[in-house]
C-alpha cells in the first residue's frame, strides 16, 4: 500500500491544493486548515450552509494566499496571512477558541465572492499559535494533542479501494448513468491506494514513510459530500450519502475515510510506503 494523494486545505471549506511532498505537525500538515472564515457572530462557515465555498480556489506561494472563484470573472486577489491584527473570539463546533483577523481587504473581496447579503458580513481569520485547540479527549491518545481548523482531528486518511466499491454499489443503486464520484468529495488529506475496501477500519497504529499514526475514529460524514467541489452544485440524487447509508451507517453517522492522529513529526511523500503495525 503506497500514498497516491496528499491534500492541503488552507482555507476551511475552499479548494483544496495537492502536493508531491507534505510536513505532518501536530495539529495537521502544515497550512491545512490553518484559516477559516467566520460570519458576523464569529461563527465558523463551511460548505454546509454555503456551498459556494467550494468554488473558492487557494493557491499559496512563498508565504502568500491567491483567491480566485472558478468559473467567475472576479478579479483574483493576494495577500500575506499574518499573526498579527485584531483577536477575535471565534467558535468552531462546541469549541472557542482566539483567532486573528486578516483585514478588511480579504474580508471584502470574500464577501463579494461569496455572494453574501448585506446583511451577512464575514471575516478571514488563522488560528492563533499562542491558543491551541485540542483533539475531543474521548479519542486524544496524548493530553495535548491538538488540531487546526479542522472539524476535529488533524489528518483525514481515505482508500482508493473503499471509493471503487462505494461507487461500484451507487452504479448498482441507480438506472441512469451516474458519474463516479471524485475523492476530493470526501476533502482527504491522505489518500492511499490498496486492493482492500475499507481495510482501514480495521486499523489502530499505522506508519506512512517514517511518521507514525494513532487511527483513532471513523470520520462520519455530511452533505459537503454531496457538494461538487468545483462548481459548489448539491447533487440532486444525494450521492454518495444515500448510498453509504444502506452499508456504512454506525453509532454516530454516515462513515467514510479515518480521523489519525501523528505521533511524531516529518515529511510525507507521494509513493510513501504505509505500513499498519497494530489492528483494532
């Protein structure tokens, strides 16, 4: 079993970039996550309630971000994160936490891309390295073990085998032609390729090159998946989510993919080796 795909997200709920080679930190690989955008009540956004989102696309270079929307004539914009700005009090899920405001400038450019009301106003904000956000303690196998602006757990790992029998079984599932679905439906950070569906279920100590991964839950799933991540369209049929209900419901969810969390630091790379040294 090899890595066929790594991930980043910079900004939560836009495109996503992918990379020959990636740094694995505690909270995540480096960038992944590290911004969000919040609405007025400095209440996190996502693909959820904006599907819009998803036609955001992030470039990064040399410590800059690009925005441009697909398939729109806004002009792209460019600007240099930064640590310091205003602190805001930001919540994500059950969590608060400080985080630092980006300017008016990207605010505005995203309001207008966003197409928001003018009533609904929005701030770009990267997590605070002075207020670490902690993994739920339910599954931390480490008392600081810690994430970005991720839903909850620095990585997302998913399996090219488990994506060939879901959609082999929405192909079954459906009388009109239906277009495979993408694995970026499932925004992984890790992809790797087998020749076993869902063989990492059963997984519960894994290496990838030479940093070692505690999988420590099955990542249940929601309607972004049903999001075409390019022109933020829902699909009318509710795939791939009505189809994993019939054979991957659990306590909890809808499952697909697995949350890990890094026990050490270093470089991924595409082609990397993974290894599962303990099951469950």
């Amino acid at each position: 079993m090899n890595v066929t795909g790594i991930f980043i997200h910079p900004i939560k709920s836009c495109q996503r970039i992918e990379l020959e080679q990636a740094e694995v930190t505690p909270k995540g690989f480096l960038w992944d996550r590290e911004l969000m955008i919040v609405d007025q009540h400095h209440q996190f956004m996502t693909q959820r309630d904006y599907p819009q989102m998803a036609k955001i696309r992030v470039q990064l270079s040399e410590g800059m971000i690009s925005f441009s929307v697909q398939d729109e004539t806004i002009e792209p914009f460019t600007f240099e994160p930064n640590l310091t700005g205003n602190l805001l009090n930001v919540q994500i899920w059950r969590d608060h936490t400080i985080a630092i405001d980006q300017g008016d400038a990207v605010a505005n450019w995203l309001q207008n891309a966003l197409k928001l009301s003018s009533e609904q106003t929005c701030r770009l904000v990267r997590q605070s390295p002075q207020n670490i956000r902690l993994v739920n303690p339910n599954y931390a196998q480490r008392p600081k073990d810690q994430v970005s602006f991720a839903d909850g757990y620095p990585f997302l790992l998913t399996n090219t085998a488990s994506l060939a029998e879901l959609n082999r079984r929405i192909k079954a599932n459906h009388t009109v032609e239906f277009l495979p679905i993408s694995m970026i439906r499932f925004r992984p950070n890790i992809v790797i390729e087998s020749e076993f569906p869902f063989i990492e279920d059963h997984w519960k100590l894994i290496k990838i090159g030479a940093v070692y991964f505690d999988v420590v839950k099955p990542c249940d799933r929601c309607i972004v998946t049903t999001t075409d991540q390019l022109t933020g369209k829902r699909d009318e049929f509710k795939e791939p989510l009505k189809t994993l209900s019939t054979f991957r419901r659990q306590t909890g969810g809808v499952m697909f993919g697995q949350n890990i969390i890094p026990i050490n630091t270093g470089v991924i790379h595409n082609g990397d080796q993974v290894q599962c040294l303990e099951h469950r």
